[in-house]
C-alpha cells in the first residue's frame, strides 16, 4: 500500500481476494445472503401465522420488528434462530415529536423515530433481515405480503383492527 493513502482500497481489495475466494460456496444457491423485508402496511395476525412456516426456510437467524393490526399502538418483536420465530409484544411506537411520550423517550430512540417517521403511519412499520444458506427471498417476501391487511380492511381504521383475532400474541394479555 502506498504511504500516502492513494490506491489503498485497490490494494486491500487484491490483498483480500485470495482469503475472500477461499471462502466461496461452490453452489451459490446455497451461499448466505441477507433479505430484508419492509412493509408500512400492518400485518393481520392470523394470516402472519398461516404463514409463518414459509419465513422460515433456508433462514439460519432472522430479526425485526412488527406492527400487529391488532395492536396499533404496539410494535412487536421478531427473532428467530434456525427454524423458530418467536413473536413479542415490545414497546408503544411513538407518536408525534411533541406528545408525552416522545418527551419520555431515551435520546437513543428518538432520532431512530424520526428516521422512520411517515406522515401518515409515523414510525409504524415492518423489517425484518433474514440471513441464511439459500435463502428465497421471492416465497418469504411473499408469504410476510399475504399477511399484510388488504385495502378494506385498512379501511376500518384501529378501532375495526383491534378486533382481530391474534394467535400469536393473545397470551401477552392473559388470553
């Protein structure tokens, strides 16, 4: 590498390449890769459920947050480790800048808040990274879109949510 900085990434590039090659799966199909799936639409729960079992192929760890129809308020968690999701209620997403509760908020979330602040749904969202050995991003992406609320039923507004029946977090309330 020269001193004076020029030409370092092309340096560490060649420098790297023998060790990255070594490491490269000789079926790409079955090499880890990420996917990351984003929705600003609510998941209806049953139907998160009915599709959880297509999440889970080929992901090794997989990691986020939810919005549960059901639950307006709420943001839920989303980890799993090989095979096994596991959904919990988490915290209250937070509301306008102004509210009680942003003024409650750590300084650690706030600017996270506002980073994903939407005028219409404010920090209300889905994400969630898988990481695994043959990953189908299309089957999952797809699976976690089926259990987004359709059109008519985001027509119904919280109050019409929150009557959804909820499989997955129904024992966070003692149910």
């Amino acid at each position: 590498m020269q001193a004076d900085g020029h030409g370092q990434a092309e340096a560490w590039a060649a420098w790297m390449e023998p060790a990255i090659s070594a490491y490269a799966h000789p079926h790409p199909d079955r090499a880890v890769s990420t996917f990351v799936w984003r929705s600003r639409r609510p998941v209806h729960p049953e139907r998160l459920t009915e599709a959880l079992g297509d999440t889970t192929l080929g992901a090794l760890r997989s990691r986020g947050h939810l919005w549960p129809a059901n639950r307006p308020e709420s943001a839920a968690t989303w980890r799993s480790a090989g095979g096994h999701p596991e959904i919990r209620e988490a915290d209250h997403w937070l509301e306008a800048p102004a509210s009680p509760a942003w003024e409650a908020a750590s300084p650690q979330r706030r600017p996270l808040a506002c980073w994903f602040r939407d005028a219409y749904y404010g920090e209300r969202r889905n994400e969630i990274v898988f990481t695994g050995a043959g990953l189908d991003a299309d089957r999952i992406g797809g699976a976690l879109d089926s259990a987004l609320l359709t059109d008519s039923e985001l027509s119904l507004g919280h109050e019409g949510w929150r009557t959804l029946n909820d499989p997955l977090l129904r024992d966070a309330e003692g149910h």
